[in-house]
C-alpha cells in the first residue's frame, strides 16, 4: 500500500476502489490493512474534491518517512536475495509467466463478476 500511494501520480490520494484494484485485493481485505496504517500514523483519509462523500486515502509523512527510509530498502534487499541465481534471460521469463497467470486471474475474476450481476 505504501508503494503504491508513495507513487508521483498519488500525491493527492487515491480512492479505496482505485487503491484495491490497483493492489489486486478485495475492498474487505484493503479495510484492515488501512485501519492498521491509520493507527499506525502512516496513512490518512481525506475528502475527494471530485466527490462529496468519497475519500482518498494518501501517505502522512510519517509514513513517507517509513516508506523511503524502511521499507522501500528492504524490500529491494529481499527481492535481490529472492532472484539470486537468476539470469537475466530467467527474469524476462519468469515476468512473462507471472503476467499470464495475471491476466488469466483477472478474467476468471471478470467472468465470476459478471455471473453475480446477472443473478
């Protein structure tokens, strides 16, 4: 969540529907996980301009802080130690695979959504 509202585009917020399609969880799931953050000091809400009842959710300094600082480097670090061993060619390969399976995901996803708004 973090990376994804520490991001340039973001400066201003992004709403919960954005934010959990972007992160590719549910809503339900995304509630918690913002609930922790806020009483952590790492996230806020505020009003959407756009809309009157809408909020956007974005980074308090705090956790710009924690985001540019912490996480940001270890994660780098974990992903390094994670691709140990792969080429570059292992790399392409295994970014197109995961893409795939995404794409397949976001259809089956579609095609269930689809069955709900009929019923």
């Amino acid at each position: 969540m973090m990376g994804a509202l520490s991001r340039p585009e973001t400066a201003e917020g992004m709403g919960m529907g954005d934010l959990a399609r972007y992160l590719l969880v549910s809503r339900q799931n995304l509630t918690g996980l913002l609930s922790r953050m806020e009483v952590a000091g790492y996230v806020h809400s505020v009003p959407d301009p756009a809309g009157k009842r809408s909020r956007l959710v974005q980074l308090t300094p705090a956790g710009q802080q924690v985001w540019q600082h912490d996480a940001a480097e270890s994660i780098g670090r974990y992903y390094e130690q994670a691709l140990e061993g792969f080429s570059s060619n292992d790399m392409v390969h295994t970014l197109h695979y995961l893409l795939k399976l995404l794409d397949n995901m976001k259809a089956i996803d579609a095609q269930q959504n689809a069955g709900k708004e009929e019923s």
